[in-house]
C-alpha cells in the first residue's frame, strides 16, 4: 500500500499536467462546438444501411453459426477418433491373446469361446462407431461401413474358422490370423487419417 | 409385393447365444446341429408355402464362420448339388429374411455364406 502512495507521488506531476490538458481539450471542444452549428443529415442512405446490415450479419454468421458448427465438429471428430482407437486396442488384443496361444498344440473350449468372445467384442465396438458416423456424416457412412465390416468378417473368418478345432493346430492358421489382423490395422489407420483430415 | 414372414428362428434363444463349431462331434452347438435341429424343417416348410423364414441373430456372442458355414453354407451347398449352385443361393435368399439388432456385420457373414458356400463335405 505505501509502495503504491509513493509511486502516485512520485507520478503526480505527470498526472496533473494529464488533467490539465484534458481540461483544456474539453474546454476548447465546447467552445468549437457551440461556435459551430450541428448539421443533422436527414437524407436514409439505404446503401450505408445495407453495409451495416450485411457486417452484423457476417459477424453474427461468424460469431455464432460457423463458430458452433466448428466446435461441434470437432467433438464429434474427437468422439469419432476415440473409438477408432478403441477398435485398434481391441485388434490388437485379439491378436496378443491369438499370438500367446501360438505353442498350444489343441485349443481347449474356454480358449475357443475366448477367440469368439473377443471377435464379439470387436464387433460390437465396430457397431458403435458405425452408428455414430451414420447419424452425423451419411456420405462416409456407406465407404467406412463396407471397409469395416469386409475386414472384420475376413478377420472373424480366419479367427473362427475349422482351423480353430484342428487337433494339432496347424502353423499356418496363426500366420493368417496375423497376416489378416495386420491388414485390418492398416485399414482402421486410414480410416482415421481420413476423419482427422477430411470431417 | 414381400411375402410374408411365416416363421421365426431366435438363434440366441431357440437355439444357443454361444453358436460354435461345424460338426456334433465340436460341441452341441454346432452348425450341424443348427441345420438338423431346426433351420431345415422350417426352411423348406417356408419355401413350400412361399412364405419368408426370419432369422434373428441378435444376441449371439460372436458369429463363428464354422458354425455358418456348417449350417447355412452346407444347406446352400447341399441344395446346389440338386438345383444348381446359383439358383440354390437365389432359393434361400429368397425366403430368409435376416435380423440384426446388435451388429452390422453378422447380417453380411451370413448372406455372403449362402451366395458362396463353401463347405469341406
């Protein structure tokens, strides 16, 4: 507090000579103004009024419409991606759990129902995006569906297939897995380069 | 103008929420099991009256590709053997009308298996 009181003491010349001048500005203003009659222009420029118009309209066009639909989209692409992501973690879980088994010589039927659960689960995962992306972007909707649902079902028929009760388990069942898996992966990184770049 | 849906099969309900497998001998849930037990009898009787089969695939856990191809595929496949490959998917296609309320790729696992079965016997 004392520091504040010194620096205005220490300013206060300037301070005055501030509301001097500003006295003198009004003074003079008030004297040019009533020497000077105020002359009000009647005549509506419709031209100038439509000017005005048109700049409220783009700032409030600005302001609120493009500004909402920005930030709506982009909870939306955030959304979007976000689930993307889940399906990538769940690609990858099928294929660690598939990659762990890859020594057992016979699945048992708690390691079947696994695989299948967990092909369910990415399904299900795969639904809920869809659903999303049909309810905020149709024209996607039909190109992404078909990539997603063609890799899935080809994942789903290598994960499930009779390679799945063969008795030993044949080497190459586990390297198509991983091959399919893989090109799946690929597929859903697109499909994310795609939102981030064009939604 | 659509037939009319006559016949109803639940997978999930009638049948096992976890469908598994191609043959009896992999389980009692099997394709095999499925065609035998309950899609042949009410396929043909849909087929005879010219009426629709609807089969409802909600609420399977998973669609394992053996168990469709060891039902429908081998249907299909069996079928074709008798009518001809092509008018034996049109056939079936014709009067089952697939449901699907929690997922958007078991519809099209199952009709691609009846437009190209492909079975091992």
């Amino acid at each position: 507090m004392k520091k504040l009181g010194d620096k205005i003491l220490k300013n206060i010349g300037g301070v005055i000579v501030a509301i001097v001048f500003l006295v003198l500005g009004l003074i003079v203003g008030a004297i040019y103004q009533s020497k000077t009659p105020v002359l009000i222009d009647e005549k509506i420029r419709y031209s100038e009024l439509l000017n005005w118009i048109t700049t409220m309209s783009i700032g409030v066009i600005i302001g609120y419409y493009l500004k909402n639909k920005y930030e709506n989209n982009k909870i939306i692409k955030n959304f979007l991606l976000e689930d993307l992501k889940n399906i990538s973690v769940q690609l990858v879980t099928v294929k660690s759990y598939c990659f762990e088994l890859r020594s057992v010589i016979s699945f048992s039927e708690e390691q079947r129902k696994e695989i299948i659960s967990q092909v369910n689960v990415l399904d299900k995962k795969i639904t809920i995006f869809l659903n999303l992306l049909k309810d905020c972007d149709s024209s996607k909707h039909l190109e992404i569906n078909e990539t997603l649902i063609n890799g899935l079902n080809s994942l789903n028929k290598k994960l499930t297939s009779d390679g799945l009760y063969e008795n030993p388990i044949q080497q190459f069942y586990f390297d198509e897995i991983m091959s399919e898996s893989s090109k799946f992966e690929g597929e859903v990184r697109k499909i994310m380069l795609n939102i981030i770049r064009n939604m | 103008m659509s037939m009319e849906i006559k016949y109803r099969i639940n997978i999930a309900k009638d049948f096992s929420p976890y469908p598994a497998g191609r043959y009896r001998t992999e389980g009692k849930s099997s394709g095999e099991a499925f065609l035998n037990d309950h899609l042949m009898a009410k396929l043909f009787t849909a087929i005879n009256q010219n009426v629709m089969l609807e089969v409802d695939l909600t609420g399977m856990n998973g669609y394992p590709s053996s168990f469709i191809s060891g039902s429908f595929g081998k249907l299909t496949f069996e079928l074709g053997k008798l009518i001809g490959k092509k008018e034996a998917s049109e056939l079936v296609l014709k009067h089952i009308a697939f449901v699907c309320n929690d997922s958007n790729a078991k519809v099209k696992a199952f009709t691609d298996e009846i437009s190209n079965p492909i079975t091992k016997k």
